[in-house]
C-alpha cells in the first residue's frame, strides 16, 4: 500500500524546501513525498503521478514563486477534476490579502501555514488534512491508521462501511 | 485460470456415479472455491458469478437446456394401455422411458415390456398422458441435467435469511445515525467502573452485545474510537494497551455468534437447514450459543488480564453524549426495541425471524428513519456473497454432487464425535485464512450430504454439526487477515501479530472445546424441542 498517495511540496528557496521535507519525514514510510521549485515543475510532477496512478492527497505551495504564482496554480487544481479533492495548504510569508482571499474563495484552500513556521504545526497540518483526504476519497483507511489520525479513520469505518463482515 | 479449467470440467472429465447436472455443479463449485480461495475478483462478485452460471448452465431457461433440443418421439397407442416406442427410448438398465416436462426436464416412468419386435417395444404404462412426448435417445447426454426453473437461484437473493440480514442492517445504519449504538455503549460501560480490569470485561462484553445485532466490522471500528483514547492515558510500555487493542477484535468475532444475525457464516448455516425443511428460532439460536460464548469471553478475558496486566490502579473512562429526542430517533428506539423482542421470542409466538424483519425494513424507511443515502450505503455485497453461497449449496445437493463427494469417503468410521471434530478443525483452519463466509459455504454442503446420505443418525446431530460449523467459522482469528476486526485492530499498530496470533489461536482451541462440550451436554437439552 505505501505510495499510493502523494506529498507535493512546491517551495524556490532549496533551504526552505530541504526543511519542509525534512519536517514531514515522519510521513515518508508511508506517502511518496515530492518536490517542485515552480509551476513548471510542479506540472511535470503531476503528470508523472497520473501516470503511476498515484493520486495527490495534500499540496504545500509557496505564493511567490518564479513564473507563475502559487494561488494562481492552486486555483486551476481545484478546476481540475484530478487534484479537486486534494488538500491544499497554502505555505508562505509573503501572500498579501488579495492572493489570500482569491485562495479561499477560489481555489477551496484548507489550510494556511505562515512562514517562519513551527514543525509541529506541520506534522499535525499534514496528519489532518491527509486524514480528510483518505476518507473524502473514500480510500481504504487501513494502511493509513497508524500514521494518520486514527480516531477519525475508526469512526469513518464504523458509519461508512469501508469494511464489511466477509 | 486453474478457476476457469475447472468451470470447463463437464468437458473434459467424465465421473462414476455423478450426473452430468453434478459435473457442472462440481465445475461451478471448484471454479468457486478457486476464486474465493485467490480472490482474482471480490468475493461477492465471485457469488454473483456463480448465481449466474447456474441459471445459464442449469436452469431450465439457461443456454444449455433452452437451445439442445434433445430427439423426442411420440408414443403410438396400440390400446388403451398398450403403446408403441422406439428400441432407444426404451432404457433396459433402468426399466424407465423419460417424458419430458414443460421445464425442460425429462421423468423418469417405469414401464413393463409387453413384447419386442420390429415395430419397436411394445409397453403398458400405468398412465401416459395425452401429447406426452418422450426422448427418443434413453441415453441421450440430456437426461444428465435435471433443470430447475432459475427463478430457484435467482431467489435466493431474497431468500428469508437475505431478508434477516436486510432487516438487520437496517436497524444497524439507523442505530450508527442517531449514534444509538455509541449511547448504549456508554451506558452499558458506566457500572463497570475505572478499574482497568472491569473496563477490560465491560469492552468486551458490549463488543461482543452489539457485534451480535451488528457488524462485527463496523462495531469494532466503533469501539476502537471508544478505546484509542483510553489507549492514550497509558504510558507507551503499557502491556494493557495491547489488551485493550486486542480485546475489541475479538468479543467482536465471537459476539457474532450469539444470534442468527450476528455474522454471514450463521446465514449461511440457517439457509442450508431451511432447504432441508429445518429452521432454527431466533431465541433458541441464541439459548444455544449464549453460554459458550460467554464462558468463552471470561476466559479471553482472564487470559488477556494476566498476558497484557496493568500497572495503572485506574483507567479514566471519558464517554459523553445523550440519546437524542427527536422524533425519527425515538421512532428508532421504539422499532429497534420491538424487532429484537419479537426476535428472541420468537419461539413463543412463531413469528419467523424473516417476518419479523419486515417490521424495521418496513417501519425504518415508513417513518424515514433511515433514507435514501443510508439504504445506498447498505453493505449489500455481503447479501451478494451470503446468496451466492446458499445458491451453491443447492446445486450441490439437487444435483447428487453433496452426495457424492462425501460418498468416496467412509465418514461412518469417525463416529458422530469424530466428525464433529474433523468438521470443527477444518472450518477452523479454512476461515483464518479465507473469508468465514465462503468457509461456511465451502463446508455446510458435506454436512447436509452427509444428513441427506443417511451418515448422520438424526436430524438433532444434524443440527449439532451444523451449529458447530457456524461457530468454528467464527472462530478463526489468528492473523491480521482472519478478520476485518482483525484487521483494524491490527492497522493501529497497537500490536504486533504474534500477539494477535498468541490470543487468536488460544480463543479458536477454549472455544472449540466449549462448542464441544456444548454439543454433548447442553444442546442435547434444547434441541429436541425443535428437532421434534
């Protein structure tokens, strides 16, 4: 089961980037954790994933970025039918009010993470949003209990019959 | 691949003593059992297949009957009782000519030769009706098939035991969305208190009362929300912490012995004695698994106190919430309270269980207790994979193929205990490893061939094996993929699968051995007043 759901973060400073991932190690056994250092590449990434039938369950995206900025790519995921369930964080210092409020409105952002940021807050961002994912998308919770937040997941499979008597 | 050669068997093997009709059966059979064992395709949709290839292969509407049309002659009469027919439609090995039937099958009518010659035989028949034809080839390959009219396989789709369940799953949706079954828990839960044993017993003994009425499935992922927390207030080398884990799994896999309703394997088990013209109140069902599975539960319960101690004096229990009043709600409560009263007393006031059911299938959607998404998210698979089961099981025994494959075997030898144990061991083995449901399936057919053959004495030992099966099936929890509790609990990480195994195994040998001893000493006791 590992790797069928994947960790995007999409972030141009390497440091800030090398972070984030290092913040969300605790999630590599058991999620494929990819980067990207724009839009560009962020699509490249996309495409491979659809390739390998790997869906995208939660998106760390910087505003500011080279080419294309962060909100603008948030808001043509939520379009997409592909990337419409994914959790989106938007994960950044520098977003002002209008990018922010386009964000919320349009791309049905989920979460805000200001930069500098507190690891903590990152590990128990990424665990509940993952955790709506699954059971937004009606993926089997199993694989996921221990990491994930296991209360919800339980409950998810007590009221929507994941599982059955067999 | 192997399941698809072996659906061709009719084709390629040729079996003494087994008809035609008992060769696709024995193809569809092990195609079945191939399939379920593998699993290239869910379980239910193997179930499905199966309901399908017998209407196709061995009803009277199916491809192989409606399109070979067998040679058939029409009788001449000579007089009134005397009558003329072809040499070939004269079978001397069975003394018998064979009409056909409107459905598609040939009868059997056993005839007395008056003359041979040249015109063909001469026969006198007790009766032939007017229009009678007859197959004109006695040995024609058709006379192998005995069709039944597919509306036979088709019903057990809703056979009574489907609609138990139907009825039963309805309360269950409607109890999980007025949290019903999360109210009752907390109240069952109060009296026993904080100290970490009595919550251990209290977990176990509400596991195991609502897997009886519910999904072992869905009330052990439940309860895991009712446990995790309790889980958290232990320091992380808390031995108890695998107790608590554990003890959900399994009060919720032998919970479900308790009532017909309980799991798909008593389904199963019921079904196959109701095609034999037995049934099985839903009260004295319970009057003959309730004890074991209580001695059972007190004895997991020792066993996990003294493997998994704790070495906190208290555990707090945090349960809040209140019944809700609206109502639909108290609809539900009214509807839940009356179904499972007229269930377990159903001995009193004959009411068959099935009947019964109608109350919350009726009353629920009546009063929109439960709606349109609720019935849509119904686990109607597991309906799927219980019919599939039953329709097996009848081709097996209206085809001789039940008879036959017990008939290589002298069964006789064991002894009635004998059998009992070979029948509690294999069903045993089989469900830790396949689903308990197939199990059952797999394994009742031997049962009723061996009542049908005349190896079990009464029908009262039938009945004893029956029942031993349906608990054996529940029995099998040993691994992580015994059991979808299992498997929950085994996701958490909580713990490791030797412990899983260690519990697992010891719950399958106690509970074997209580089954025993209730074969011999208590259902003796309540048997006769159903068995007559």
């Amino acid at each position: 089961m590992k790797n069928e759901l994947a960790i995007l973060c999409i972030e141009d400073e390497p440091d800030v980037l090398d972070a984030l991932v290092r913040d969300l190690a605790a999630f590599e056994d058991y999620f494929l954790v990819e980067t990207a250092s724009d839009v560009n590449e962020a699509e490249g990434v996309l495409d491979r994933l659809r390739a390998s039938n790997t869906a995208v369950g939660l998106i760390f995206c910087d505003h500011i970025l080279p080419g294309k900025n962060g909100v603008d790519f948030l808001v043509e995921l939520h379009k997409n039918p592909d990337t419409r369930l994914t959790r989106k964080v938007l994960f950044t210092g520098q977003a002002g009010l209008e990018a922010t409020v386009t964000a919320v409105n349009r791309a049905g952002l989920h979460y805000y993470i200001a930069k500098p940021w507190n690891p903590e807050e990152v590990v128990a961002c990424a665990r509940e949003q993952l955790t709506r994912y699954v059971i937004q998308a009606g993926l089997n919770p199993l694989p996921y209990m221990k990491i994930l937040d296991t209360d919800q997941l339980s409950a998810a499979i007590a009221r929507r019959d994941f599982l059955t008597d067999r | 691949m192997a399941g698809l050669a072996a659906l061709s068997l009719p084709l390629w093997l040729s079996l003494d003593g087994l008809s035609l009709g008992g060769h696709i059966a024995l193809g569809i059979f092990l195609m079945a059992a191939i399939f379920w064992m593998a699993e290239p395709i869910p379980i239910y949709a193997t179930s499905l297949l199966v309901i399908t290839l017998q209407v196709l292969l061995l009803s009277s509407q199916g491809i192989v009957v409606t399109f070979s049309d067998p040679p058939t002659v029409a009788p001449e009469a000579v007089d009134s009782e005397v009558w003329v027919i072809p040499e070939s439609a004269y079978s001397s090995a069975t003394e018998q000519v064979y009409l056909l039937e409107s459905n598609g099958s040939f009868r059997g009518l056993s005839v007395e030769v008056v003359e041979r010659g040249n015109a063909g035989v001469l026969v006198r028949p007790f009766t032939i009706p007017p229009d009678t034809e007859l197959l004109a080839d006695a040995g024609h390959w058709r006379r192998g098939i005995e069709p039944v009219s597919y509306t036979v396989f088709l019903g057990t789709l809703s056979n009574p035991i489907i609609i138990l369940f139907l009825g039963g799953f309805l309360l269950a949706a409607a109890a999980v969305r007025y949290e019903l079954e999360r109210n009752l828990t907390r109240i069952f839960l109060k009296p026993f208190g904080n100290a970490p044993s009595n919550i251990l017993l209290g977990m176990m003994l509400v596991t195991a009362v609502l897997s009886a009425f519910m999904s072992n499935t869905a009330t052990t992922a439940m309860m895991m929300t009712v446990v995790l927390p309790l889980i958290r207030q232990l320091p992380d080398g808390d031995r108890f912490r695998i107790g608590l884990a554990l003890c959900i799994p399994v009060a919720a896999n032998i919970g479900g012995i308790i009532t017909p309703i309980g799991t798909p394997p008593n389904a199963i088990v019921i079904a196959a004695l109701a095609e034999q013209g037995y049934s099985i109140p839903f009260g004295i069902w319970m009057l003959l698994t309730t004890p074991l599975v209580l001695v059972l539960m007190a004895i997991v319960w020792f066993t996990l106190m003294r493997l998994f101690p704790c070495k906190q004096a208290q555990v707090e229990l945090e349960l809040s919430g209140n019944f809700q009043r609206s109502p639909k709600a108290i609809a539900l409560y009214l509807i839940f309270g009356t179904t499972v009263i007229l269930w377990v007393t159903e001995a009193w006031h004959g009411l068959s269980s099935s009947l019964v059911a109608l109350l919350p299938i009726a009353g629920l959607t009546a009063c929109q207790v439960v709606e349109k998404q609720e019935i849509r998210s119904l686990p109607w698979e597991v309906l799927w994979l219980v019919a599939g089961g039953i329709a097996l099981g009848i081709s097996m025994r209206d085809t001789g193929l039940a008879m036959w494959l017990i008939s290589g075997v002298p069964w006789g030898a064991l002894g009635v205990l004998g059998l009992l144990i070979v029948f509690c061991l294999v069903a045993v083995t089989f469900s830790n490893f396949l689903s308990n449901t197939v199990t059952a399936t797999l394994v009742i057919p031997l049962a009723i061939g061996l009542s049908v053959g005349g190896v079990l004495p009464d029908t009262q030992t039938l009945f004893t094996v029956a029942l031993m099966i349906a608990v054996s099936c529940s029995l099998g929890m040993a691994l992580p993929i015994s059991t979808p509790p299992n498997a929950i609990a085994y996701s958490t990480g909580l713990l490791r699968t030797v412990d899983l195994a260690k519990v697992g195994i010891f719950t399958a040998v106690v509970g074997i051995l209580l089954a025993m001893a209730s074969a011999l000493l208590l259902w003796p006791l309540i048997l006769p007043s159903i068995t007559g």
